[in-house]
C-alpha cells in the first residue's frame, strides 16, 4: 500500500539541506491540509507561524537547544494553541459556519451554547491541555501530508515554550507555542535516512478485545 510505502520513507530529518527550498504551491497545499484537519467541534483552536525571516529562527534556535534543523530546513512551522477559548471564537465559528452553508445563524444558536458552556465550564488549564491536543492532530495529518509530497520534516517538543512566546509575542495574542516542525529537504549526509525504522510488532502494540 502507497500509505505504508510513505510512512517507511519518511524519518525524523536530522540534517537539512539548507539550499532546497520548498516552492509556493506546495508549502501552500501542506498549510490547507493544516486547515482541512480535524478539531474538536470544529474550532480549531490554534494558529500556524509560518517563520521565514532568519534572524527570528537564529533566535528560535537558541531557544531549541541549537537544533539546526530549525534554521537549516526550508521552513520553520510553529503550530501555536489558544491559552483561553473565548465567546468570542465560537460565535466567529457559528458565523462562519452559516455563512459557509447558506444557513440562519440562529438556527445554530442552541448548539454554540452548547459548546460555550461544554468549553466554559473547563478551568483555564484544562482549557490550555484541549486547546493543545488540538495542534497535535492537525501535526499528524501535516506529517502525513509532507510524506505523501516526499518533503522531510521533523516535530519536535525539544523546545523552550516560554521562550519561543516571548520571541514571537504570542502571549499578548491569547497564544501558546505548542508544537515546532521545520520542512524542507534532508541533506545527503544525513546518515540517518539509511537507518532502520524501529518500531513494536503489531503484537506488542495492538490487543484485540472481543
């Protein structure tokens, strides 16, 4: 199956060929899988930087424990999650929503309560972890995405959040660096393409419960 063909050619990029760059088209198709993945209700509850300038990245890298893929690869992604969902993003989404689909928006009033009070009723950390995992579903399918194109990239938690907030002034916007993937193509030296993957036996990894 082409699916597993993909998943065995791509690896966690190492080294970055730092001349390749990634063209328009496709680092805009990658960005609209980003948008096409799933979120609870639908909110998504997040924001992609899509850093370019070098200076910020030499500044990012300093904050990655000078990881080089964060300069290196074509593209540095920064998948950011809200700190607090507001009123305010779920009545945009309603709007949207109705907009979208030729509808009454007040036909979609009942189910933005409910969604304001299912999300209102969280305490600002819980708010935090949910808004958080959301980032961490639209990565997969980013992932996935990138492989399907033969585009390397890297996820990485090996990060300062907080100084990564505080480069790119993301607390003053109700946002949390959640999640940092840089892009591009690897370098032929990158001996670790040549790796095995290591993975469990489906044995060990999966339990049938009948």
């Amino acid at each position: 199956m082409r699916t597993l063909e993909k998943l065995n050619w791509r690896y966690a990029t190492k080294k970055f060929d730092a001349t390749k760059k990634i063209s328009d088209a496709d680092l805009n198709t990658l960005l609209e899988v980003v948008n096409l993945a799933p979120s609870s209700y639908g909110l998504q509850p997040l924001k992609v930087l899509v850093i370019e300038n070098k200076e910020i990245r030499e500044k990012l890298k300093e904050k990655s424990w000078n990881q080089a893929q964060v300069t290196d690869a074509s593209h540095l992604l920064v998948l950011c999650s809200y700190l607090k969902f507001e009123e305010k993003h779920i009545n945009d989404h309603i709007e949207n929503t109705a907009s979208i689909r030729e509808m009454d928006a007040a036909l979609l009033k009942g189910y933005g309560d409910f969604m304001k009070n299912a999300i209102g009723n969280l305490s600002d950390e819980q708010q935090k972890n949910w808004n958080s995992k959301q980032t961490y579903i639209a990565l997969g399918h980013l992932l996935d995405a990138c492989a399907e194109m033969r585009i390397d990239s890297v996820p990485m938690e090996g990060f300062d959040p907080v100084g990564y907030d505080e480069i790119l002034h993301l607390t003053a916007q109700n946002l949390h660096a959640s999640l940092v993937c840089p892009i591009g193509y690897r370098s032929e030296e990158d001996a670790t393409q040549h790796q095995k993957k290591v993975r469990k036996d489906l044995q060990s990894l999966v339990e049938f419960i009948k």
